[in-house]
C-alpha cells in the first residue's frame, strides 16, 4: 500500500526539505577544498610544522631558514642566502610550483643593513615580476640565523591586466 500525500502536506514538505538540505550537505562537502601537507625529504621528523601546505590553488609556505646539511647556520652568509632561497625553491617545487608563483613573501631579518646583500641573491630566483614583500627588522632568529622567509604562491596565477583608464568626454557620446 502506497500513502499518497496531498502537495501541501506538511509531513511531505518535511521530507522534501529534508531530502534537499541531505543532497545540498552532500554537495557542499564535495566542494571543501583538500589539504595537502608538503614536506621535503630528509626533513627532520620531530618538527611542528609543515614545510606547506596547499588548499585549492594556494601553497602556504612555512618560515625557512638557510640551513646547511648538517642543521647549522653557515659562517658564510652568501651561502646562507642561497640555501635559504634554494629551500623555499624546493618546496614550491614539490608543489608543483615556482618562485615565479609567489604572491607574497615576508623576510624577517634581526639586521636590515643585509638588506641589500639579500636582494643582490633574491632577484635572480625570479624570471618574471617580483612578489609583494615585506622585509622586517625582527629580534634573533633561531640558530642565530640572519634570515626567515615565508610566504604564499598561486598555482597557475593568470596575468591580471591593469584596467585601461576611462577617459570622460564632454558632450554626446559616439555612435
């Protein structure tokens, strides 16, 4: 036996609203965007964090210092330099990204007069234009480091012309 519910009954509205808020948690669960942790091989285990992380077309990239094989600051600070950037690199990499893909970065630094010997290396990781940066004059950083660079980049980030001016005019318009 078949119970046949007039259109405005309100058990039938129940089960019709019930029916949709079911398909619409569905739908809207499918479309959350997925996580995905990165973190560089040979990465000691025990640390807190994740080298990134991307959600949708966004990398989240951890603060990095410029350690070398060993876990320690080289005396060097060209070296320290490069292998900071050559890590951020890396891990844009394993994302399947580029340091071109950079939105924004920030550098923490306990001493800003290395600010210029850190652009003279940061420009050449770019083939394209600069992201937005801040460099900040911080307190120590860890390992007595010189440099702390985070940052986010955009997976497949379109060129985004600069809208042409619009010029008004006096008078009618042209047809």
């Amino acid at each position: 036996m078949v119970l046949e519910l007039p259109a405005n009954h309100p058990m039938r509205m129940l089960l019709t609203i019930a029916v949709l808020l079911t398909f619409g948690a569905a739908a809207f669960a499918d479309a959350t965007p997925k996580r995905r942790h990165i973190n560089l091989p040979n990465r000691p285990a025990n640390m807190p964090f994740s080298d990134g992380v991307i959600v949708g077309d966004t990398l989240y990239l951890s603060g990095r210092i410029g350690l070398d094989r060993n876990g320690k600051v080289p005396e060097n600070l060209d070296t320290e330099i490069n292998n900071l950037l050559d890590g951020f690199s890396s891990v844009l990499k394993a994302g399947g990204l580029s340091m071109d893909d950079l939105v924004t970065v920030q550098v923490f630094c306990p001493d800003v007069s290395l600010f210029d010997r850190f652009n003279a290396h940061y420009r050449k990781h770019f083939k394209k234009d600069l992201p937005a940066r801040a460099f900040i004059g911080s307190g120590p950083l860890l390992f007595g480091a010189h440099f702390e660079m985070q940052g986010v980049a955009v997976k497949s980030n379109p060129v985004i012309e600069p809208e042409k001016p619009k010029i008004a005019t006096a008078g009618r318009a042209k047809k």
